[in-house]
C-alpha cells in the first residue's frame, strides 16, 4: 500500500516492505495510549488513504522531522509518516503489514535540508543490529533512522 505524497522532494524513494506472516496485535505500546492535539498529522496532509485517522501518534521528533506511526482501517497493517518540521509537504509515508519479520514498513526521502533519510517502522523490543542492513538507529522503541538510501 502506497500513499500520494505531494511535493516529495527530488529525491524520495518510498518502499513497501508487506511481510509474511500475522501477528495477534501490532506488538506497538504507543498505540495504547489516547490520542493527543500533537499526534494529529499537519493539515496539509489531507489524503490518507485508508488510514485510521484517530490511530495517529507522535513518536518522535528527531533533527527537524516528526515522526509518526498509525494503522491502516486494515488492522495488520502499520504505517509511519516523516514529516519534516519546517515543509510539512514534503512529508513521506509508507505501510507494511505487522508480522514475524523485524521491519514492518521503510522508506528513503530527503527531508529538504540535504542528506538522504531513511525511516522504519518497528515492533516494540527490537534490537536494530536484528536488521538485515548495517547502520540503523533506534530514537524510540518504534522508530529507526539510517542516512543512508535504502531500497
């Protein structure tokens, strides 16, 4: 599952990682607590697909881009967003489905400020060095940020 993203910078490359496998739940804490003001995506992102708005959390803020995770209405679905503070239509969002594999959804974008920013999705406990690519960086338990491309 793919979502429209307006104004994605020259260099954004959005990859969808649907694994095998299901799981019970999301395996995903954040989801557990209620919705705030702060996690609502920024109002120029008005097309989303099939996700569930009021699954929508904050997870990070981490150099000048927010970082955001929700469900699709497909509840084996998990999706992240990164939402660059400073030109939120730049934003970039990707969706996987929750299963026995580490990373639920990736992508690659460059937030507008230079480097190539990559992002995943993860299940609560995992363990960056678990992934099949070097150079991963965990700034909260769902959230792993490399700069380097990933495909």
């Amino acid at each position: 599952m793919r979502f429209r993203f307006p104004l994605v910078p020259a260099v954004g490359l959005a990859s969808l990682l649907a694994l095998s496998g299901c799981s019970s739940g999301t395996d995903i804490g954040l989801f557990e607590r209620e919705q705030v003001a702060a996690d609502r995506l920024p109002e120029s992102i008005d097309d989303l697909g099939d996700l569930d708005p009021g699954s929508v959390r904050l997870a990070v803020a981490h150099e000048r881009v927010q970082y955001f995770i929700a469900r699709s209405t497909d509840p084996l679905l998990g999706c992240v967003y990164a939402v660059p503070q400073d030109g939120p239509d730049r934003f970039l969002g990707t969706c996987g489905r929750f299963g026995s594999d580490v990373t639920v959804a990736k992508a690659s974008f460059t937030p507008g400020y230079g480097n190539v920013r990559s992002f995943a999705l993860v299940p609560d406990g995992t363990d960056p060095t678990d992934l099949e690519e070097p150079g991963w960086v965990q700034i909260h338990p769902n959230i792993l940020i490399s700069d380097r491309m990933m495909g």
